[in-house]
C-alpha cells in the first residue's frame, strides 16, 4: 500500500512538472513571435530590386586622390616628413613634370663673387639654405636665385615669407627657365585627414592641394 501512495505521488510531481515545461515553451513562442514585425510580409527581392540597392549604396569616403604641389626636388624631402603627421595610411606617390618657370624671387647681382659668398653667408644664418649664386654671364651674374615660380602670386608670396624672416633685398622678376617640380599624390585618404590638408601650405608657400589630374584618377 505504502508503495502505491508513493508511485502516485511520483506520477503527480511528474505531470505538474511537464505542464510547466510545456507552458513555459508555449510562452516562449508566443513572445517570439509576437517580436517579429509582419513576419508574412518577408519577400526574396528579385535581380532588378537587388541592383536598384547598389545602386544607391553611399559613395566610400577616403578613396579620393589629392595632390599636393608643385613642390621643388629640394623641398621634397621636408615636404614628405611634414606629410606623414597627416596621410594617416594613405599610399603616397609621386608625379615628377618640367615646368616654366615664369618668374623667380632674387637678390640683384653683387659686384663680385665674394661679395655674392658673403651675402649667402647671411642668409644661411636667417635660416634660409635654399639659394644658389647664378654664375652665368650676362646681367645677372653673381646674383642670388631664391626660388623660380610659375606665377607671379606664388612668387610674391615666396618674397613675403623671405621679407618675415628679416630678407629686404630680395625682389620678384621674369625668369623664363625650365624647372623640375614633383607633385605628391594622396590615395585612401581618411576623410577627417583630408579637411586637415590646407595646413600643408604653411611653410611651402606657392604650394596648393587639389584633386589628382584626371588621368591619374582613372589610374
């Protein structure tokens, strides 16, 4: 007798115990399927629709090409140490061309080449090393290049840079010469570096960013 009381009792806490599994369960489908938003409005979307999302998908930032010039083969190595605080992983390469230079920032010819020496002498403790003493013949012999430009902005505003640093001598003049200039080339530049980029022209004066040439774009 004691042993059928006690299969009994086994039976019912078995029973109650499958009635709450069984509901919990329920429940948990239900609430499941109440989370779904219009479950029967689920389509496949065809190729036409596929395409039309694409289509519109937004344009990838950073991918751009920017370049930074024209700069001079003397200043490439500065111009490079001061790109790298804001290329951020970008792939940098160069573009390299021969330019006339139209005008050019000088000093007027010394009266001997001591003279023009000890005028360079000056400059380099100004600060300034980038000159050369023109040896040519002709009406400006001994006189002191500071830098050839394409326009005459670029060469003004090379003279107000030199006239800061204590340059009163120095004027801007005609200068029909051939020139290298290189170009640095900025691809998958990030986006936030990019509005940074004008800060490039401190220090380079007559130097200007922009989009890449065309043809190098579709490169």
């Amino acid at each position: 007798m004691r042993l059928v009381f006690f299969l009994l009792l086994l039976a019912n806490v078995l029973l109650f115990a499958w009635t709450r599994v069984g509901t919990e369960l329920a429940m948990s489908e239900s609430f499941l399927l109440s989370q779904q938003i219009n479950p029967d409005a689920i389509r496949l979307l065809d190729p036409r629709e596929v395409g039309q999302l694409a289509a519109k998908k937004p344009e990838l930032k950073g991918l751009a090409c920017l370049e930074w010039g024209a700069l001079s083969p003397a200043d490439l190595e500065r111009a490079k140490t001061v790109l790298a605080v804001f290329s951020e992983g970008a792939k940098i390469s160069e573009r390299r061309m021969e330019e006339s230079a139209a005008y050019w920032v000088y000093m007027p010819p010394r009266a001997t080449r001591q003279d023009a020496q000890v005028k360079a002498a000056e400059l380099k403790r100004l600060g300034i090393d980038e000159f050369f003493i023109v040896q040519d013949e002709g009406k400006f012999r001994f006189a002191i290049s500071l830098g050839v430009f394409r326009t005459a902005d670029a060469a003004r505003a090379y003279l107000d840079t030199l006239r800061n640093k204590g340059i009163r001598t120095a004027v801007v003049g005609p200068r029909d010469t051939q020139v290298t200039k290189v170009y640095l080339q900025m691809r998958g530049l990030p986006e936030a570096a990019s509005a940074r980029l004008p800060e490039l022209r401190t220090g380079f004066p007559g130097t200007d960013v922009r989009d890449c040439p065309s043809e190098e774009k579709k490169g």
